[in-house]
C-alpha cells in the first residue's frame, strides 16, 4: 500500500498547473476537454490528484475547499457584542 501512495505523491509531483485547471475543470463539468464523461472513479482520482497538487504548491486560501473563517468570527463576535 505504501508503494501506491509513494507512487501517486510522484505522479502528483509531475502534475503542472495546467493539467491542475484542467482537472479542475472536468470535475465541475463532469466531462472531459472532448466531451466525454468522467466515471466516478475517474472524479475520485481527479479530486484526489487536484487536493494534493493544492498542498503542494497553493497558499491556504488558494485551495479547493477555503472557506475564509475572518468573516464569519467578524460576524458571530459582532453579534455577541450586540446582547
């Protein structure tokens, strides 16, 4: 099994920003650049390959999956001050 994920770590490696998008992309679509669909495993690796490629070269805001937190602690401590 450690081989698999060393192997996929290298694969990820090799991945440039380009194929990132496009990977990206045929995931919100569903289809590939030439129409075809993804199977579902094919969405699996892709989102698996994309999150990876995140933590490797994407500051944290820049991730699939941020979710920018300073506006909604803003929103709930404002609303405690509020009572």
């Amino acid at each position: 099994m450690d081989n698999e994920a060393d192997s996929f770590k290298e694969l990820v490696k090799t991945i440039g920003p380009d194929v990132h998008a496009k990977f990206k992309q045929a995931i919100e679509l569903g289809r590939w650049e030439n129409g075809d669909r993804l199977s579902k495993q094919q969405i699996e690796l892709c989102l698996q390959a994309v999150i990876a490629y995140d933590e490797l070269h994407l500051a944290e805001e820049e991730k699939v999956g941020y979710i920018d937190r300073t506006k909604l602690q803003a929103k709930i401590s404002g609303q405690e001050n509020e009572h």
